[in-house]
C-alpha cells in the first residue's frame, strides 16, 4: 500500500504467479515460462473480473500475472489479536523482514507471453534487411531496425527475464512489467554468482573445495557486498556503504547471500551480445566489509529479515567467484580489492578452476569439488581463451568469466550420461537427434535400451500424458525434447543457444585467488570502488529494447518505454563534471506507458544527436576485457542540453562517455 491514510483499506494483490514470504529462498535463473494461458484479449462478459491494480490503486483490464514484495513500498499489517483494531503501517521499507535474496526473484520469460516483450539486442555494421546474420561473437540473428530512420543491423532476440523491482538490477530499457507487481521486465540475461571461502589455494595439478571451518570470518549464511558499477543519470557515483541509504529505488548495491549453506549467491546481469566500448567493469564486490565487531558493511538496512552476517576476508585466505547457471553465452566481470601494493595475478594465486557442485571431499553436502585448477594465459590449457586477469595501480583485481570461451562444454552430448536427460523412466539422450526423446513415443529398441521402469507404467497413464496440449504437442515429447533438454545443456555449440542446466561439463567456471599476507580489509567503498565505478555508455546500449510481441498478440500489455538520452550520464575526463543528458525532441510526445509510472516519450522521433548510435558503435567480438579501457571525452552534441553535476574525477587514464 502507498500513501494510506485510512488503516482500514489496503490493496490486495492476486496474481496467478507470486513469491510472498520471506523464506531465504534461492531464486535460480533457470525458473522459466512460456505458452502463458493469460487473457490477452478479455472476453466482453469477463471483463469485470479481469483487472490488475497497480500500487497506486490504478485499475488496469487483465488479470494481474505476478506478484513479488516489493521493498520499495510501503506495507499493512492487521492486528490478529484485536480484528477490529487498527492496522499497523510499516513507516518504511527497512522494517520489512525482507531480506536481500527474497528481493531477488527470477522467472525467464521465454516466448514473450508472461511479460508482453521480448529483448531485442542490435550488434554490428549494417546489413540487408531481413536477412539472417551472425554476430561475430556468434549468436544468430535477423537484421532488423526499431526506428526507420537507423539503418538495418543484426538483431538478437532474448528471452526477457522478469526480475524484482531492485535497484540492483536497474539497466537502460527496462520497464515496470506489464500487469504485474514489485517488478521489472529485463531485455537482459542473468545468471548467479556466488562467492566461497576455499579450504586451499588453488594451484594447478591440485584440487580444493569450499569450507567454511572459519565460521567467525566465514559464518554459514555470509553476506557479501556487491555494487553494480555502471551508474545510471540519477544514480549517486559515490553511494557510500549498502546500508548507508537504507534499502531504496536508487541504491545500486546489496548483499550476496543465500541460505545456509556458506555460498553467497546474487542474481548479476550479463553482458548483452556484442557489448565492446563500455568502459569500466560490471561489479565490485567488497573484500573490506566483514567483522562480528564494527562491520564495515554493517547489515542494520535488513533487520527482520533471516539472519546473516557480513563476511569478513582475510589474509592469506582463499575466495573463489563462480557462476551458477549461467548459458553459454554469459560473461561478466568482477572488480576486488586485494590490497596496497599488489601489482600481479601472481602475487594472489589467481587461477581459473571449475566448480562442482554434485561432487564433494567426502563432508558437508556444501563442501563442493574444485578441480582442473588453470593459469591464466595458459594456451595449451582449457583456459587458454579466457581473458586475462589484471591488478591495477590502486590494487584492484578485474577477472571476467566468459563462457564463450567453453561454450562447446555445454552441449548435451558431452555430459555423462548419468547428468543428462532426467527423469530417466520418461526420457533418454538419443545421439541420432543430440537432444533427449520421450520413451513413450521412441522405437521399442531405443526404448529398451536406453529406458528404465518402464514396467511400471499402466497402458492408460501413457495414454493420459500423450494427450496432445494447446500447442498440438505431445506432453511427453515437449517434456523430453525441450525442458529435459535444456536442462542437461544445449544441442549445439551455437553461443547463445537456451539452456537451464547448472553447470557445463566438469564443473562451473569460476576464479580463485589468495589475498595476500599483507592484505588489510579497510576500505570503504568510496575509498576503492566508487573511482572505479562509470556511466552506462550512451552509444553502447541506447538502442537496446524491449519489443512487444507482434500482430498485436498482446495487446494488454503496452509498448514499452525505449531507453532515453535523459537515463544516461556521461563520465567526462578526469577533474571535470559528471554530464546528464536532457533531451529536447522535436514534434510532440506520444505517450507510451504511462499507466506504470513512466513519463510521456516521443516515438520514433530520435532527431540526430539526441542518442542515436552512430553505425557500428556495438561492433560485437568477444566483449570488454579487463584491460583498462582508453580514455574519452564526454560529447553530448545536437538537441541534447546537458545537466552538469560534479562527481570525483575516475582514476588517472580512465574515462567513459557517448
């Protein structure tokens, strides 16, 4: 509820899809939708039971189809003691007992139908319109433009991800989605990343595996805090620490943590396919916030909610950054401090290893196998392709997992057979078609050679899941062929191809490093972090979008708001003033979802200078590497009339803009 004044009246929200309680639970991105049974056109007679309210009580036709709580709002209590006595108001959004993963929630929306939109991401130099292309890190796509004014360019199409309304996960072209609650639709991929202590260093020819033996630095619920480092026009450069603000709409940071099982786990954004000019890294995560006395990062912004404590690094300890369901698309970087003085990989023992998580020492369930430990640069090695870790001048380590690099260890067919194709009474891995097939409905000699219990199945079970669903499809076979399949991997080595499952092959790829002997955890973020944190570049994600299904197949849901000039800042050369851009258009808006808050914009009206992306600003490859990127003057040109706000200058030689 917002802004209430009677106790006695709330808004009640009822979606078909909702997380409601705060429960600790890990929100994995592998949670996915398609073929959503939602009225996209309302029938004349249902019409009145079919309508969605917002958080200001507006009413809008179609059913609402997800609810999530939403920290941003204000809440209603009733008293269950005394049913006519006045509710309580929570005052604000730190007395929730919401706790930062119950404000991670996660649903893939695969076909565009639960959220209205797809994403559609523009890489390259132009090409002819309507033809089939590759980018040249290799995703598929068609060449297509949003606006008639830019030329064609190859366009990838993404599931959109339906996330919590976290200013953690804000990024340019998202929206409120679409006749839901306390949420956002993404064009984005997400993936999970998790941060544990190590019992060892890793050294290759060795194995290791996660511990947390040290459960005064390393408790069992650890918190870890982690910034988003590309900022948005109305985000602070330096925020201070996570719970300096409390927990608000602008606050670009919160805390890694799960249940306990001493893994700290956040949902992180992906680089978009083709990204390249952006400077700066995507997330620093702070190695100086832990301590049972005095923490650095204090957690007081989350008070009821499951406990956790911030975990505190140490010296010549071993940490290790892994992905948890990533695709084989996914890459992201990560920015730590390792300590004054530290100039080299070496000097941390930093090397790329894969993480197990079904395999473990023999212990705790949690305590899971590191293996096949490489050295960076290591071209005779399986990491041989990965971009190369660097510490710079003010001690801090930038290592980006890419998992384009071994993109071929998420195919299907290299899995052993034991991890692939579950439930193996209904579904097998069948080489001829690389993909996993229904038992029910292959040939009797595929069907005794490769399936289980197939004797504990009567004639008319069969006979009740074959019915063919709203798709014509057989239950079993879309069962099998799709969602045991993207759960064992992908079909092919093709980057970007869908999968679900957990891990590649031999494990998930992560980074291990050893602070060292002289490292001291003291740093506040706007001591390290915050110099090193820089503006989404203009030109790099600009024209990336939301796109709403076409021939009118949703129309409930309304055109989504484009990413505008105005959503941008500019990081200028060192010692000078951080740039907003403010846009004038010519002609007059036309409003396009306003009924979820947004401003009115104009469409299709981009006059030159006023954000357009000059052709082949997102020239595709392998996307941003640790090196640090050259410097450039902020440009705002044309219609555009910038805003300027002083900010502290970035580190010497390193400066974003348009």
């Amino acid at each position: 509820m917002n802004n209430v004044a009677d106790r006695h009246k709330m808004l009640v929200m009822d979606a078909a899809v909702g997380w409601k309680q705060p429960n600790g639970f890990y929100y994995p991105p592998a949670f996915a939708y398609r073929h959503s049974a939602f009225f996209k056109k309302i029938p004349p007679a249902l019409q009145s039971l079919n309508n969605c309210v917002d958080k200001a009580g507006v009413l809008s036709p179609g059913s609402c189809r997800h609810n999530v709580v939403d920290r941003t709002s204000k809440y209603i209590a009733g008293n269950m003691s005394v049913l006519s006595g006045e509710a309580t108001i929570f005052p604000d959004q730190n007395t929730l007992d919401i706790g930062p993963i119950d404000f991670q929630t996660f649903i893939a929306d695969l076909d565009a139908s639960l959220t209205g939109a797809s994403g559609v991401i523009p890489v390259g130099p132009e090409c002819a319109c309507g033809a089939s292309c590759t980018t040249p890190d290799g995703h598929k796509g068609t060449c297509g433009r949003r606006d008639t004014n830019q030329p064609c360019r190859c366009e990838v199409t993404l599931p959109t991800t339906s996330l919590s309304r976290n200013a953690f996960f804000d990024a340019p072209g998202q929206n409120d989605e679409c006749l839901s609650f306390g949420l956002q639709t993404s064009p984005y991929q997400f993936v999970t990343s998790v941060m544990a202590q190590l019992r060892n260093p890793a050294v290759p020819g060795t194995t290791t595996f996660c511990t947390n033996d040290d459960r005064t630095d390393w408790p069992d619920r650890p918190g870890v805090a982690i910034y988003r480092q590309w900022r948005l026009a109305h985000e602070q450069s330096r925020p201070g620490q996570v719970c300096s603000g409390g927990v608000s709409s602008t606050q670009r940071s919160t805390f890694m943590v799960g249940p306990n099982v001493y893994h700290a786990p956040s949902l992180t954004q992906s680089f978009p396919p083709g990204l390249s000019g952006q400077p700066g890294q995507l997330y620093y995560i702070d190695t100086s916030g832990g301590g049972v006395i005095n923490p650095l990062q204090p957690t007081t912004c989350y008070p009821g909610s499951i406990g956790f404590d911030a975990a505190r690094f140490g010296k010549s300890k071993t940490y290790v950054i892994y992905h948890l369901f990533a695709r084989n698309d996914a890459a992201i970087s990560y920015q730590f401090y390792v300590g004054d003085g530290v100039r080299s990989v070496a000097d941390v023992q930093g090397n790329f290893v894969r993480l197990n998580p079904h395999l473990t020492n023999g212990g705790d369930s949690s305590n899971s196998l590191v293996t096949d430990i490489c050295r960076p640069g290591d071209t005779n090695s399986w990491c041989g392709a990965l971009p190369t870790p660097q510490i710079d001048d003010q001690g801090i380590l930038t290592v980006t997992l890419d998992q384009r690099a071994i993109a071929p260890d998420f195919n299907v067919k290299t899995r052993e057979a034991y991890e692939r194709c579950m439930p193996r009474d209904l579904c097998f891995y069948d080489a001829d078609t690389n993909r996993c097939e229904a038992c029910a409905t292959t040939t009797s000699e595929k069907r005794s050679a490769n399936c289980i219990r197939q004797d504990a199945f009567l004639p008319a079970d069969i006979a009740s899941m074959s019915t063919p669903d709203g798709t014509g499809k057989n239950p079993l076979d879309v069962v099998c062929q799709d969602w045991a399949t993207y759960a064992s991997g992908t079909t092919s080595d093709t980057v970007g191809d869908l999968s679900l499952v957990d891990c590649p092959k031999t494990g998930c790829l992560g980074f291990a490093f050893t602070l060292p002997e002289s490292f001291v955890g003291n740093k506040l973020y706007n001591d390290r972090g915050a110099d090193a944190s820089r503006c989404f570049r203009r030109s790099d994600w600009i024209d990336d979008s939301l796109v709403v299904r076409p021939d009118d197949a949703d129309p409930l849901c309304p055109a989504p708001r484009p990413a505008m000039p105005s959503d941008f800042c500019e990081d200028g050369p060192p010692g000078t003033a951080t740039v907003t851009a403010t846009p004038t258009f010519a002609g007059t808006p036309t409003a396009t979802n306003t009924r979820f808050g947004f401003p009115a914009t104009a469409t299709n009206t981009r006059p030159g200078g006023s954000g357009a992306r000059p052709n082949n600003a997102r020239a595709g490859g392998t996307g941003p590497t640790p090196a640090a990127p050259e410097g450039a003057t902020a440009k705002p040109t044309g219609q555009v009339a910038p805003t300027p706000t002083v900010t502290p200058a970035p580190p010497s030689g390193v400066a974003g803009g348009a």
